[in-house]
C-alpha cells in the first residue's frame, strides 16, 4: 500500500519482479531504469524489511502515464476509507476523483520542476484576490506563501523569483529566500537592454523624454528589474 502511494505521488509506475512469502522486489517499468526495491520477510513474524533500495529515476519523463497502473481500486479504496468513518459523510464517486487529482496531481511536478523546468516562480498578487480570498496586503500572508513555496522549491542560487513591486511579497521574498535571485516584472522596453551602456543610454532617453517616468524608475533597485544588472538567470521571463 505505502510503496502504490509512493509511486502515485511522484508519477512513476512499478512492475514486480519476485513475490512470494520471503521475498518481494519490484522494479520500474523502463527495463533500463536503476530504480528498484528488494525486500525480505523476517524470519518469527509478517513483516518485511528493505534491504536495497534505489530511489533515483533514471527513465524518462516521457515513459510516464497519465492512467496510472498503481491507481488500483483496492489502493483507491483504503486511501479513502477514512473519509466514510462518519455515516452522515456524503461522499460522491466525483469527490474522490477530484481529491485523487488534487492531491496527486502536483507529484510529477515537483520533481519535473528540479530537473527538467527552468527554475523561475513567478508571483502576481492580483492572482490571490479571486476565488481563494487570500489576504494579499499581509506580510504573514505572504510570508507564509512562500515558506510552503520553499519546501517545494528549495532555496538556491539558480533559483529566481518574479514578482511585481507590492511590497508584502517583497518583505515575504526577503524573508523566506536567502540564496533565490528576486526580480520585479516589468513591461518597459529597458528591461531588455543587454549590456549597461545600452541601459545607459535608455535611460537617459526616457530621462529626456519624461522626467517622471524616469523618476519613477529609478525609485526600485535596477538589479531587481534591468536585465543588464539582474545577477541571475531569468530566461527572458521579465513579466
């Protein structure tokens, strides 16, 4: 049961190779894949006991499927039984379908995210003011958003954040991250510019051009919005 829910969570499927009443070892569904699990049944008692594991996936994302073969009815099943514990419980075949999904459907992303996605989070408060309510004016609000965000993102150097300028989720950013490159989205054709001399010379053009606009440029840090000064990788994601 704990090795089909294991499987679920991080979208990899697993055959087995021996079962019997002493020995239990299973492996991935890529033959050439190093993942498997060796078990063996102590000698006075029913319980078995992992003498070889290797957790790293070395198969492809690609050989993963959506209809997953360790979502069997019976795993299914005593994953949600507790959910009929209470007889007043109503409890619809499309709920359980929808809380499968909700809980398992972010599994392949999290490890998809560290190995094969750019690792650029982009964050926009005006995003938290529809159907979840969230209070997007709390510093604790957001600070603890991205304290859960780090758990699934880690804090390093190749990590950026994108964000707009409220200054909760700046104080939230500065607070949880101390490793992650923090940037602010912007629209301006500046943002663009590739070395400090052409940054340079956009910039005294807007100066000349409009002295407000200017002004209010030069207000945020440009290493946080001018990609001739952002010291991390944001892959052309400005915005």
């Amino acid at each position: 049961m704990k090795v089909h829910m294991l499987a679920m969570k991080y979208n990899f499927e697993f055959r087995v190779k021996k079962s019997n009443k002493e020995v239990y070892t299973i492996i991935c569904i890529d033959e050439k894949c190093k993942w498997h699990l060796r078990a063996t049944k102590f000698k006075n008692c029913d319980y078995f006991q992992v003498h070889k594991y290797v957790q790293e996936h070395t198969c492809s994302m690609s050989i993963r499927q959506n209809d997953h073969r360790q979502a069997r009815l019976w795993v299914v099943g005593r994953h949600v039984m507790p959910k009929f514990q209470n007889p007043n419980t109503i409890y619809r075949p499309a709920d359980i379908v929808n809380d499968m999904r909700r809980e398992f459907a972010l599994g392949p992303c999290i490890p998809g995210f560290h190995s094969s996605m750019r690792k650029v989070v982009v964050v926009d408060g005006t995003f938290f003011m529809g159907k979840y309510k969230v209070d997007s004016k709390n510093d604790a609000s957001w600070t603890w958003f991205f304290m859960k965000l780090k758990e699934v993102t880690g804090d390093t150097e190749d990590l950026v954040v994108i964000s707009d300028r409220h200054p909760s989720i700046i104080n939230g950013v500065q607070a949880i991250y101390q490793n992650a490159h923090h940037g602010h989205c912007i629209y301006h054709i500046k943002a663009k510019a590739y070395t400090l001399e052409e940054f340079e010379n956009y910039m005294n053009e807007i100066k000349r051009i409009d002295i407000k606009a200017w002004e209010y440029l030069v207000k945020a840090p440009f290493h946080l919005w001018a990609r001739s000064h952002f010291q991390g990788n944001r892959y052309n994601i400005m915005t």
